[in-house]
C-alpha cells in the first residue's frame, strides 16, 4: 500500500492522508472496483440505483459510470445506452471492444435525435 501511495497519482494532503491527482483517476479506480463486485455477484442495478436516477447518472458521477462499461463487459451495451455522451467524453471509448463501439455510435445517434 505504500508503495502504491506513493507514486505520482496520490498526493499527501497531510500526515497519513493522501489523496488522488486527478479526479478521473478516482472515477477509473472507482470504476474498475466496482467491475469486480459485480463479477462477484453485485447487481449492477444496485450500483445504478446509487449512481443516479432511472438509471440515468447524476452529473457528478457521470465519470464513474462512464468507466463503467470497460469493467462490466457483459453489460456494457446497457451502461452505453445511459449515457453514451458520458461514455464518449469521460471514459475510454477505444479500450471498447469493435461491437461495443458500434452500440456507442447508435447510441450517440439516438441521443443526438433526441436532443
């Protein structure tokens, strides 16, 4: 654990305390923890019903969703679908498999019909 405090992503803010560089680094870690509760039997329905409303993620946790579909693969068409602006600006759309950046486009499709 020290070891990993002490590279450049955490910083110290005081004694014993550290915290991340970068909010996008917390959303990723975030992120890739929650993939393993899910494949530990975690409904990600849970997860979404904590992440915002209908599914749809609040604006300050658009990032953690937006990481989501990279570590909950079975599911990644579903968390695209929420918020595939999100997904784009927020997350790593290119480590998306080839038929996940296929459902990414529709999506913005649809959603750029809508809005």
């Amino acid at each position: 654990m020290l070891a990993a405090l002490s590279r450049s992503v955490f910083s110290s803010v005081e004694p014993n305390v550290a915290t991340y560089v970068h909010r996008t680094i917390a959303e990723y870690l975030g992120a890739r923890w929650l993939g393993k509760r899910v494949a530990e039997g975690l409904p990600l329905s849970r997860i979404q019903a904590l992440l915002g409303v209908d599914c749809h993620p609040s604006p300050s946790l658009r990032g953690l969703h937006a990481w989501l579909p990279i570590f909950v693969p079975l599911q990644a068409t579903a968390l695209i679908s929420r918020d595939p602006v999100g997904v784009l600006t927020y997350g790593d759309a290119a480590a998306l498999p080839p038929s996940q950046k296929t459902d990414l486009i529709k999506a913005l499709a649809d959603s750029a019909a809508e809005n």
